[in-house]
C-alpha cells in the first residue's frame, strides 16, 4: 500500500491495482458459477427453461422460470437447491429467490409463445398501438394473432363482423401479456 496526500494534506492509503482485478474477478467467477448451475439443472429439466437470471451487487440472486406445463413449487424447491448446495456460503455470502414467471409478467421468448396459444393477447407494438388478439401460430420468427373486429359495411347500412390473422414478428413487439379475462 502506498500513501497518497490529498489537496488537504492528509494522507490516505491507496489500494494496488490488482486488489480490484482480484475483487472485479471474484464476482464475475461467481456470476460464472451461478449460471452453470442453473444451467447444469435446466438439462435435468427440459420440460423447465430461464427467464431471467439477475445476480445484484450485494450477491442477491433472482431465478425467474417457465416451463412448457407451468412451473410447480417442487420445480423452484429443486431450482433453489442446485444453486445454494453447490456454492459455498463462506467463500460468498448470497441470498437466493427462485421464481416462475407469473400471468402479470410479458411473454419475451418464442417457447413462451408457444405455450399460450389459444389464449388472447394484449401486445404493444414498437410504434406504441395495440392489438388484442388470439395467438393462433409460433414460430422462431414471428406470431400469428387473431384478430376479431366489426367493420362498416362495404355496400348498405351497417357493420360486418371480420375476422382476420395478423403475423407480427418478434422485432415488432414491445410488450406482450396474457389477457386475465373474468
């Protein structure tokens, strides 16, 4: 350790360089070793797939899943335990909450698309309109919504019932959710 005077005088210790690399790396290593765990269950698991993984400063880790038939408390008990048996609590100390990803949470991969169809949509669109809609079709690239409106009449008075399919690709989608209807 060096010391370092300041413009009042006083001195102050500064830390090597490498103390940060050293602290920097141990983190990222830990980030590392996180993911490999819960990727290392997900094998175990195909019918479950992550949503999000968030790892906070102070080593708060957030596990969100889905799953192809829902996700079961079971589903997050085993989740929980792959990751918090396998890191030591003396080398890191770390918090842990293993989530499934809720009706009030956006739809944001195709596989999450795809378990939903037949349910109606609300989407917001990157220009900031809005469909709602029955997801019919997934696929990698897009969706396909079905859309159910009334229109005037070409010729005569009055309206016309149509029904329409609109494929929206993925780049197109802002925000997409599963519409609670009661």
């Amino acid at each position: 350790m060096q010391k370092i005077y300041g413009k009042n005088g006083k001195a102050f210790a500064r830390m090597p360089f490498f103390v940060d690399v050293t602290l920097e790396k141990i983190i990222m290593d830990f980030k590392t070793e996180v993911t490999r765990l819960i990727n290392e269950f997900l094998l175990t698991r195909p019918d479950l797939f992550l949503i999000d993984l968030k790892i906070s400063a102070s080593s708060d880790i957030t596990v969100i899943l889905d799953g192809d038939n829902g996700v079961s408390l079971q589903d997050c008990l085993d989740a929980s335990r792959a990751v918090e048996f396998n890191l030591d609590r003396e080398v890191h100390d770390f918090g842990l909450q293993v989530m499934s990803s809720g009706l009030s949470e956006p739809l944001e991969s195709p596989r999450q698309f795809r378990k939903n169809i037949g349910r109606t949509l609300d989407i917001v669109l990157t220009d900031d309109s809005k469909i709602e809609g029955e997801l019919v079709h997934v696929d990698d690239e897009k969706i396909t919504i079905r859309l159910a409106y009334r229109r005037p009449k070409l010729v005569g008075k009055g309206k016309e019932d149509v029904v329409e399919d609109k494929d929206i690709s993925y780049s197109e989608i802002k925000k997409a959710l599963v519409a609670i209807k009661f």
